[in-house]
C-alpha cells in the first residue's frame, strides 16, 4: 500500500488532522478563540473556513518594502510549485483594499471582505507616525 501524502489526502481529512495541534496555533488561558498564523490564513483564525492548511485555493495579504502584496494559491496547479502560488503587489493608496478584494473573490468569494479588512490594516500599519511635540511649559505671572 502506498504512503498517502498531502497531495492525495482531502481537504476535510487534513483539518480533522490539524485543527487541534499545529506549528502556528496560539492558544491563551482565558480566551475561547484559538488563534493561527499560518499563510494564507487571512482572518489569524483556528477555522476551517479560513485555514490556509487544508483549501486548495488561498489568498494571503502582507506587506513588503511598503507595498502591499497579495498573494494566491491556484489549487489546479498544486502539483506544479511554480505555478501554483502568484503575488501581485499593489501601490499604497485608497484602492488597494477594493483591488485585494477583488483579487480574493476570483479566488474564492467567501474571502472577499476579509482580505478588504487585512489590507486597510496594513496601509494603516504603513502610515508613518506623527510625532507629538511637548507642551509648553506653563509661566506663573
């Protein structure tokens, strides 16, 4: 009997395989959510719907060189690495959070506004912070 690998596994038996324990789950005293890191996880939830493990088709959104880079996963083309993941970076402006979520729902539609809501996150991380001046001291008269 052959070895069965990641290729040929379903979807639904990898979650079932991963959902409990894996590199990037963060689990914390206190909070019922359990959170995950791993690529094209865009929303950081331990979910089916969101993991970046177990569904063929991804979209990830992360910022490189103050661009924002959106890339994706085409599950037809897993046996062929090359091919299968592309990015595209977008320049930082109001559009890229609309061009993110159009990118997302060719992938899949149901990422649409999670990717939206990731990009205005990191144009905002982008942004460079103000610096407050002192207040002036105050002089008795």
């Amino acid at each position: 009997m052959a070895p069965t690998t990641v290729e040929n596994a379903s979807a639904d038996l990898i979650w079932e395989v991963v959902k409990n324990n894996h590199a990037f789950l963060k689990k914390q005293r206190g909070v019922s959510q359990s959170f995950s890191f791993e690529r094209f996880n865009l929303k950081g939830v331990n979910n089916r719907r969101y993991s970046g493990f177990s569904s063929d088709n991804g979209v990830d959104v992360s910022a490189k060189d103050n661009q924002i880079v959106v890339t994706t996963r085409n599950g037809a083309q897993k046996f062929h690495p090359n091919k299968a993941v592309t990015s595209e970076s977008l320049p930082r402006s109001r559009r890229a959070a609309r061009s993110a979520g159009a990118i997302a729902k060719k992938q899949r539609s149901g990422l649409e506004q999670a990717a939206q809501l990731r990009t205005a996150q990191l144009l905002a991380s982008l942004k460079p912070v103000k610096t407050r001046r002192a207040a002036a001291a105050k002089t008795e008269a």
